[in-house]
C-alpha cells in the first residue's frame, strides 16, 4: 500500500498505531481536501465516514 508517506511495518505494536493513523488520516485529508473543493462525492462521503470538516454541516 502506498499512502504517500513512509512508515516501517515490523510487527511491533507501535508500528501497527503508525500505520493505523497513516492510513486513517491521510485518506481523510483527502476527503477534505475535496470536500472543501465542492465535489459533492467528497461531501457525501464526509457525512457517511463521519470526517469532521467545519465548513461542512
């Protein structure tokens, strides 16, 4: 999987919140990111993951 960043996966628990947060968040700054663009895909799906955007009710 590549996220655009770089994250060590050996196993060890603190690897494993890494990854969590890295794969959790860098999507979501995508959604965002479009969302605040006004594509209304990025909108929905905002409302549906639960992806909190101020400008966004």
């Amino acid at each position: 999987i590549h996220a655009g960043m770089v994250v060590v996966a050996d196993g060890t628990k603190e690897a494993e919140e890494r990854l969590e947060r890295v794969l959790t968040y860098d999507p979501g700054m995508g959604i965002v990111r479009h969302a605040d663009a006004g594509y209304d895909l990025a909108i929905e799906n905002a409302k549906k993951f639960d992806v909190k955007i101020p400008m966004i009710k």
